[in-house]
C-alpha cells in the first residue's frame, strides 16, 4: 500500500517537474532560416504580432533568393522565386493587415511583389525585374521609418497608416 501511494505522488510530481512551456510560436530567426535553406513547408506566414516587428525588420534588406515559401492561393500569378528582405516586408504588411481586419490566416495581397500604384506605369510593360532594387529600396525605408516614427504610438493608428502611402508602390 505504501508503494501504492508513493507511486500516485511521485509520478505528477515527475510529471509536473519535467513538464515545460511548449511554445507553438515559430521565432523570426527560426522562420528567416527556413526560408533562406528553402525548408519552409507550412502553407502559411506564421502568425507574428506587432512584437516581432523590430526583428523582422532586421532583415528587410536580405537579397537571399527563396524559392520555397507561403503563397497566396487567390493569385493566378506563380512568382518561382523573390528577394528574402521584400518576403519580410510581405509578412510585415501581414501583421498590419491582420491587426486592421482581425483575420489571422489572411495574406496582405496577391503576391509579394511591388508593383506600380499608378496603374498606367504598370500596364506599359513594367518589368519587376528591372524595378525591383528600386521598389525593395524604396519599401525597406517606408517600413522601417513607419515603424521607427510610430510604435510608440496608439497600435491601431499605426496600423491604419499604409507604410508605402507615399511611395510609387503598392504590394501586387
């Protein structure tokens, strides 16, 4: 009988001593390496909040090619690759429009490609290719000075604001 109840006490003792906090929670570093080796298999961007914006920036101007990332199904277009730094950008766009709508599983457009906001310069051959430095170079400095300028601000101003409002650009 005394084993009997040494046994009902050691093992939830056991059990609650080995137990530790599982976080679900995908990490930046851990996301950015996956994308960078093209191991990411999830379909969607993980579920970052305002609180991973200062690392995610950290990476916005990584010119690593990925190949293997999550992609909007809605888009009839199929980019094959894109720049690390401009998918960052994306993901950040991600969280500003997941906190303004309140859906967590939602892409923040088509694709993750910049294009022209006015529509002319983009239906007169607009090549990406061409542009893309410029429009990365351009997307970079509006994201981070938007988050830089404003996030000690009310979050949901700051997510109101569309940090390439006063760029040539828009996300596809």
């Amino acid at each position: 009988m005394r084993t009997l109840k040494l046994f009902f006490v050691l093992i939830p003792l056991v059990a609650l001593i080995s137990c530790e906090k599982q976080d679900d929670r995908l990490s930046v570093e851990k996301f950015v390496r996956l994308l960078k080796t093209n191991k990411y298999e999830n379909t969607k961007i993980p579920a970052f909040t305002y609180t991973d914006i200062d690392k995610l920036l950290e990476y916005r101007d990584a010119k690593n090619i990925i190949r293997k990332y999550p992609r909007n199904d809605l888009s009839s277009a199929f980019h094959v690759e894109t720049e690390l730094g401009i998918y960052i950008l994306w993901a950040i766009e991600a969280i500003r429009i997941r906190t303004i709508t309140g859906y967590a599983e939602m892409f923040p457009s088509l694709e993750p490609l910049l294009i022209p906001r006015n529509q002319e310069d983009f239906e007169l051959g607009y090549d990406p290719l061409v542009h893309q430095q410029e429009a990365h170079q351009k997307a970079s400095n509006a994201y981070y000075t938007w988050w830089t300028e404003n996030k000690v601000k009310n979050l949901t101003d700051v997510m109101g604001i569309d940090p390439l409002e006063n760029t040539k650009y828009k996300w596809y």
